[in-house]
C-alpha cells in the first residue's frame, strides 16, 4: 500500500517558510507566521522537521500521531528541533538563517515484518516495553542501508540490540513519508 498525500510547490514552500518562522518566533515575538492555509494543510498527520547547518544535522523532532492539523505540528515540531532536541545546543540566532528546513509528512503506523520493508520508501519505528526507536525513510537512503542494517540500526536507535528485530517480542511499525 502506498502513501498518496500530495502537496503543491506552493504548499511545501509555505510549510517551511511556517517552520522557519516559528524558530524566528521564539527569538522575536513580533514576528508573524502567515495564516493562508489550504484545506489540505489542516489535515492531521504525523510530522518530523528536520534541521540541518552546512549539510549537518542540527535538530531533529517529530509526533508520529496525525492528532492535530499539519501546520500546527510543523510550527511545534520545528521549534522542538531548534530547541529541544537533546543531541544538541539550542539554535541561536545568528545560525536561522545558515539553517535548511526538511519536513516529512508521515503516513499513518501499520504492523509490518521484515520482508515487506523497502529502505529509502519506508520509514520504522520498533517498540518492546519502554524501548522504542524511529528512523525516517530518508536515512537509510543518506547511509546506504540495506534492509537489516537499516533494521539494525533503528532498534540500536531504541536502546536495544542490534538483532532485536528478530525477537517475537520487539513490535515493527512501517510507514511512508513524503519529504521535502
């Protein structure tokens, strides 16, 4: 099954011109975030805001659930990512601007095995009591992972061994994004 959201150049344009204007936010509460928004982009999905400085990941936040409309998970998300994201310092000023925004808009979970994985299509999530751990679809593409070592390394993600997903306890969850 595929994931068939489509957005207009438009659309992503604003999403991250939102995004990016949300970290502005924080610096400067007169800034504005603009409010024309399609029907499309009220929609609830699951997203991931991606920020990266020269090529380097810089932050990196996302609520898997589609409990909320996108632009008001992409204005979270991306504030999170500038902010929050324990791997690294809080964004300053001065470096919004060297900053390029990714998003990823997620398809709903579904159960899936081994087998049915498709690195560089699908993104995972592995789950086994309070360990869990998710990679998006692009990563595996970025390190040329095949299908077990991108397995591998998102149950390493979670805390668990590198084989955990052989385990019949550990829980894998597939899905689709569409990125830009």
């Amino acid at each position: 099954m595929s994931f068939h959201f489509e957005l207009t150049t438009v659309e992503k344009d604003y999403l991250q011109e939102l995004a990016r204007l949300s970290i502005l936010q924080c610096f400067d509460a007169n800034v504005i975030l603009p409010k024309n928004v399609s029907e499309r982009l009220k929609q609830p999905y699951g997203v991931f805001v991606t920020l990266k400085k020269q090529g380097q990941l810089r932050g990196c936040i996302g609520h898997i659930v589609g409990d909320r409309p996108i632009t008001e998970a992409i204005t979270q998300m991306a504030q999170s990512a500038a902010f929050q994201d324990p791997r690294f310092p809080p964004l300053t000023r001065e470096e919004v601007a060297e900053i390029e925004v990714g998003i990823s808009i997620l398809s709903p979970l579904r159960p899936c095995i081994p087998d049915e994985i498709v690195p560089g299509r699908h993104g995972l999530l592995v789950r086994s009591g309070l360990h869990s751990g998710l990679l998006l679809p692009q990563v595996a593409v970025e390190y040329g992972w095949n299908r077990e070592t991108f397995l591998s390394q998102t149950c390493r993600k979670a805390g668990m061994g590198a084989d955990c997903w052989r385990k019949a306890d550990v829980e894998i969850f597939c899905f689709e994004a569409v990125i830009f």
